[in-house]
C-alpha cells in the first residue's frame, strides 16, 4: 500500500522537522504556539497546514479502506494516530484550560525537552512506514 506510507514518510518528516525548529528556536517558539492556539481565531497558516492534512488524510483513509492488503502498521497509522492526534488537537483547541497550558511553556530548556520528546515519534513513523 504506497499511500500508508507515504504518509507514515510524511508524518515521520513533519515530526523530525518541527522538532529541529523547535530545537533552534527554543522559548522563541512560544509565539508559535500561542499564534496557533491561543486567540479567537487561528492564523491561515495553521489553517492551511489543518487543509492540507486532512486532504491528505482523507485520500489516504480512502486508499487504505479499498485495499486488500491491510496491516496491522497501516491501521496503526491510518486509524488510530490520527483518531489520537484529532482527540489531542481538540482537547488544546476547543478547551481553554487546554490552550493555556500549551501556550504557557516558557523557556529554552523546557521548548527543548519537548522537541527531545517529539523526535521519539520519528522512528516509530519511519517503522510503521516500513510495514505499512
């Protein structure tokens, strides 16, 4: 199934590279978290980057839904991180105890240690890929 992993390709490099930035950035990437989810309404990149994803989504949901092939990797990264990742969005988006506790991180030291914790996601995307 290409498009499973292209995607679980994809997710592993969104994570590798959100995590670098924010590795740079540090407490700098503050501002990007509170333009995101904080406020009364969301910046048009984070609602063009929402667009993108779910079209992606969505044609990968359906590719993998008319296969005949379907592994336990593919469920994995078509049906339960997404399902997980939808859940976790919303509980920060649509919640305002959520929102202030994601944009009230403060500190190089503590933005880093979230980047260190993000990039544990890239190997596993990178194995779910490699199964899918």
């Amino acid at each position: 199934m290409l498009l499973p992993t292209v995607f679980g390709l994809t997710l592993a490099l969104a994570v590798l590279a959100t995590s670098i930035l924010i590795m740079v950035m540090g407490g700098r990437f503050q501002k990007v978290e509170q333009a995101a989810y904080s406020g009364e309404t969301r910046p048009w990149w984070f609602k063009l980057s929402i667009a993108v994803y779910a079209v992606f989504y969505v044609v990968t949901l359906i590719s993998f839904i008319m296969s005949p092939e379907k592994t336990w990797a593919g469920w994995v990264l078509v049906v339960i991180i997404p399902v997980g990742a939808i859940l976790k969005g919303s509980l920060v988006i649509f919640n305002k105890e959520g929102q202030k506790k994601v944009t009230s991180i403060k500190g190089d030291k503590n933005w880093r240690n979230i980047a260190l914790a993000r990039l544990v996601l890239f190997p596993l995307f990178l194995i779910l890929a490699y199964f899918a």
